[in-house]
C-alpha cells in the first residue's frame, strides 16, 4: 500500500486517480498507434509511387528505342537520381535531346578495334547507330607507336628505335583503368623470347616517307645502287629511270621480323613486329644472315630491355632463310660450361650444334604440317620400309573404312596446299586407319602395316601441339618417338629421298631439338614456370599478317609505307582481342582444333591457346633425359 494500487490490479479495486492514470496511458497508446499508421500509409503512397515510376521507368527503357539505356542507368546511379528523374532522362534521350558520355573500357575497344580493322567510316556509323564513342574520342583514347621502315638494308639503329617503341607500347598498353592488369609489369613472367622471321606480299610502289624522308620501295638488294635520300625531284628520276632499265628492282614482299613472348599471359604473348625491309627474294644466304644477326644485336641493345633472352629464331621452311639460320644456330657443339649442358648431355643422337648465346633455330609446325600433307601428294609416292604409297593407295584404303569418295577426294586434293586444317585432317585420317582385317590380302594388309607406322609418326609430331590434356612430358614423349621414328624411316635402305626430302627431314629434326632446347633454358631462367611448345615457329606473325591483311580487304596487297602504318594497328588490335578473346575469330585455313582426351576432336573449341592448354606444363616438373 505504501507504492499505491499496482495498474494491473482489478479495475474495482482501483481508486480514482489510478484509473485516470490508467485512461491516460490507453489514451497515448492509441495516439501513437494512429500517428504509425498515418506515416506507414503516407510511406506506402511513396513506396506505390516509386514502384510505379520503376515501372514506366522499365517500360520506357524497353520501348523508347533510346541507345545504349545502360550508360544512361549508369549515370543516373551515379549522381543519386531517383527513377522519376532518370525517367526524365529517358524520354530526353528519346527525343535527342540527351546523350549520355560515359563509355565503359569495353566500349571504347570496340570503337578502336573498328578504326584499326575496318577504318574511320566504320566508326562514325557505329557511333550515329548505337551511340558508340565519337571518331574523335575513339582517336583520343587509342594509343599508337611510331615504326620506322627500312629503306634499304636495316641498320641496327633503326631496329633498335622499333624494339624501344613496340615493346613500350605493348608494356604501357590500357585504354582505360578497367583494362590494366593487377601486376605492375605485363612482362614479369616472361622467360624468354622467339624472334619470328616471315614475308608478306607487297606492291611493287615506290613511296615518300615523310618520318625519315626517304624513298622506300626500292629492294633492299638493290638499294646501294641509288640514293633513297629525298633532296631534290633529280633524285626520285634517277631512281625511276633506274627501274625503267632494270638496274634497280623493286621490293615485290617485305621481310619481317618480330619478337614473340615465351610466356601464358594473354596480354603480352603476341607478335611485336621490330623491322620491315622490302626485297625482291634474290638475296643470298650471307647477307640475309647479316640482317638477322643486325636484328638480334638490336634487341639485345635496346633502350627499352627485351624481356628474357633470345631463346631461337623461327622461321617457315624457306630455303634461303634456312641456309642463313644455320649458319648462326650451327656454329659449334654445345659447351660443357653452359648452363643448358647438364640437361642435354645425356639425350644420345640429339644434335647440340648451337650458335652464339646457345641460340638455335625453329622451323613452324603448321608449316610442318602442311608439308607432310604436300609429301602425300607428290607424283612420284613415297616408300615405307620398302612399300611404295600414293595417292591412289591412300585414297583406297581410306574408301575402304568408309571415308566417303567426297572427302577422301576433299583429303587429297592437291590444288590447297596452304589450307592447315586439311592437312592436319588428312593426317588425322590416316593414322586413325585400324589394323586390316582378317582375310584381306597380303599385299593388302602389309600396305595397310606401313601406313598404319606412318600414321604413328603423324600423331607423335601432331599431338603434342593440339592434345590440351598433355603434359609437358607427353608432348616431349611424343616429339622423342617422332624423332627416333622419323630417322628409322630416312635411314632405311629404301628410306633417303624417296621417303621425304632431305630438307623437310633436316626442319622436323630442328623443331624437335628446339623444343628440347627451349625448355632446358626455360629451366634454367624460370624454374617454377609454365612453357607452351605451341609458342614456338611463326604462327602469332602468321596471325599478325591474317589481321593486316583484312584491314585492307583481301584482293589487295599494301605497299612497304602503308604497312609500316599498319603495324601500329596490327598491334593494338592484338592488344584488344587478347583483352576480349570472344571477339577474335581465328581465319579458318589457320586454325587447328584441339584434341581432347588425347584422341576425340574437338568441333566446339576453335584454337589451341596457354588458356584452353589443361595439361601440366610446368617446365620444373619434367626432366629432358626421361621421355626422350
């Protein structure tokens, strides 16, 4: 009683001034009550309101027509604006009179990929169609490095301003933050470098270069005979009336030599063209072996640092090319005090011929195979171990396991001797060829044995560069048994020429001691790193080449000025379909399918690259001596 009556005490018990109390508390409940609910349907009226507006604001976006809404979404997000407002917006851009600016790093290297492929028109038509960057912000953004051509024979002053100028592009390339990689150098994983040399036709045009004042177009076999520096218009007659007579030529291909990153990162393993030189293919052996020890003293003096060291130079099956690279990659045995020796010493019959700084040569794969392909055609067979094989042998036999009469005819055809994927079809056919079956005739199944031992050595020098599930050890494996097979074949009292030229037997042997080479050095300066054999020939210049040439439609050929303008292009181009591989469509005559699980082609996938490559590569995890 001393703290009064308790309030939940029975109303009769109550005194007066406990139920006034009491009244009172009820009184403020059902006011705050009335008050929340008040606010929760004046809240609701907004929430309806927004939502609506969301509605229109979906509508608008779906059926306005408006280009590139998601920018204009982007920039309402950014500065806070409602959905009434960013409605607004909408039907401002409906009616032109808004334009959203902002462009994300995808959109701005789509509009640079389109200037440096297809020209300023194609950008101007995507921009007023969809809204895409503006030709002067497209220019603005792109970044492009100065090349200097050659114009007559390559000083190593002119090559080194390319290595300075192409490697630092390709080491500061970003349009936009977006696009920067988290490592501060896109060359730190690099252990070495291939320098790919290659020719692309030409027009036969003599051309003023307003860079370095220079007449270019003259050979560069020729270019001592005239004055290439543009003083007077007596200069340029004399070098016309020079190729009138016909004591000057002109430069029908240009020579080009670019360096190729050893490394998995999408962003820097492409070519990076550093010289272009114009020639009429009349060069001797000894020069040509000047101007590619000019090159490779180059980039070993550069301002900008090569990354890694020159582990081979590649080439294609050329055979002035081929006599120049052996004089520089088969200058003396293999010195006991070289770093590479303790892994090579013990691999018996492997050839440890080498040049200055343990460099050897390569020969291109791709090129290999269609080599093979062109020896299956050849009128006069080839003999297997005493058999004589033709086309006529290999068209029955394949007929009889049900290849159709087209595709066989398709396989065999010798008009496209350039196509890559129908020489690795025709080879992947032929050892895919069973055992003859029980019955056949003996002439029958002795032939059938010895294309069958043939097929082997296709799928030991195939698979190692298209079986993504292979390790390092496979396709070393595999390069051994082709290379021991291979001599077995040349060697035999029926082999020599009459199995394959002496000269595709000689480049088969120097690409798979290359790769044994490659990957020795590989251990030497990164231990611990990955090493793709399918970096080695030419193939990223081929593809270089590929791209310059639809930059310019395919039934015409540019001159010696026009491509080295294009070789800025050709490299950014690079740059961005590295950054957006879905974009890129390798040409089909280039592209080899991989195989997967070893054995089954793959028709989804279109390229072999360091990011479908399964297998464990690690160059840390193989020791040479084992598979071969």
């Amino acid at each position: 009683m001393v703290n009064g009556v308790h309030k939940n005490t029975p109303h009769q018990y109550q005194p007066v001034e406990g139920l006034l109390d009491i009244i009172a508390e009820k009184s403020e409940i059902i006011r705050i009550l009335r008050n929340n609910k008040a606010n929760l349907t004046r809240k609701l009226a907004t929430k309806a309101t927004a939502t609506d507006d969301l509605k229109k604001l979906v509508m608008a976006a779906a059926h306005s027509g408006v280009d590139r809404v998601d920018a204009l979404m982007r920039v309402g997000l950014k500065n806070g604006m409602s959905a009434r407002a960013m409605l607004g917006l909408v039907g401002k851009a409906a009616t032109n009179l808004y334009k959203p600016k902002g462009f994300t790093a995808e959109e701005l290297a789509r509009s640079v990929l389109l200037l440096k492929v297809a020209g300023p028109r194609a950008v101007e038509i995507l921009q007023r169609s969809t809204g895409a960057p503006s030709l002067s912000t497209t220019r603005r953004v792109a970044l492009s490095c100065p090349f200097q051509v050659s114009a007559g024979v390559p000083t190593k002053e002119e090559i080194c301003e390319n290595v300075s100028n192409t490697l630092g592009h390709g080491k500061r390339w970003a349009l936009t933050e977006e696009l920067k990689g988290s490592a501060p150098d896109p060359f730190a994983d690099v252990s070495g470098y291939v320098l790919m040399f290659d020719e692309i036709k030409t027009e036969g045009r003599l051309r003023w270069d307003d860079r370095t004042n220079k007449i270019v177009g003259v050979a560069r076999e020729d270019a001592a005979k005239v004055s290439l520096e543009f003083s007077a218009m007596e200069e340029l007659d004399r070098i016309c009336d020079a190729v009138i007579k016909g004591d000057v030529r002109l430069a029908t291909e240009a020579t080009v030599a670019a360096i190729g990153l050893l490394t998995g990162n999408s962003r820097t393993y492409g070519a990076y063209p550093v010289m272009v030189s114009g020639t009429c293919k009349t060069e001797p052996a000894e020069p040509h072996a000047k101007l590619i020890q000019t090159v490779i003293d180059a980039c070993h003096s550069a301002t900008e640092p090569t990354p890694g060291r020159l582990y081979c130079l590649a080439s294609d099956g050329e055979a002035r090319r081929g006599a120049a690279l052996a004089k520089l990659t088969q200058k003396r045995p293999l010195s006991p005090s070289s770093r590479i020796h303790k892994y090579l010493e013990t691999l018996r019959l492997l050839d440890l011929l080498i040049g200055d700084d343990d460099v050897t040569c390569d020969k291109d794969y791709k090129h290999i195979f269609k080599r093979l392909r062109n020896l299956l055609l050849r009128a006069m067979g080839i003999m297997v171990f005493g058999t004589h094989i033709t086309t006529e042998v290999l068209g029955w036999h394949l007929r009889s396991e049900g290849v159709s009469p087209n595709k066989v005819k398709n396989l065999l055809n010798p008009n496209d001797k350039q196509d890559v994927v129908l020489a690795y079809n025709l080879l992947k056919a032929i050892w895919e060829l069973p055992e003859a079956r029980e019955g056949a005739h003996p002439a029958f199944a002795a032939t059938r044995r010895h294309i069958r031992v043939l097929g082997r050595l296709f799928y030991h020098l195939v698979s190692p560069y298209l079986a993504i599930d292979f390790s390092l050890r496979d396709q070393l494996y595999h390069l051994s048994a082709a290379a021991h097979l291979l001599t077995c074949l040349y060697l035999h009292p029926s082999g020599g020429n009459k199995f394959c030229p002496r000269v595709l037997y000689a480049d088969i042997q120097i690409m798979i001691k290359n790769v044994y080479f490659c990957i020795a050095k590989a251990k030497c300066d990164r231990l611990s790193g990955n090493f793709y054999i399918i970096h080695l020939g030419t193939d990223r210049l081929e593809t270089s080449f590929g791209l310059c040439r639809s930059m310019i439609g395919n039934d015409s050929n540019v001159d010696l000025v026009q491509f080295g303008h294009r070789v800025a292009n050709i490299m950014e181009a690079n740059h961005i379909y590295r950054a957006y591989p879905d974009w890129d469509h390798t040409p089909r005559r280039l592209t080899l399918p991989p195989l997967q699980d070893k054995t089954e082609l793959s028709a989804k996938a279109d390229h072999v690259n360091p990011a479908s490559w399964r297998g464990d590569v690690n160059v840390g995890n193989v020791s040479l001596a084992t598979p071969w």
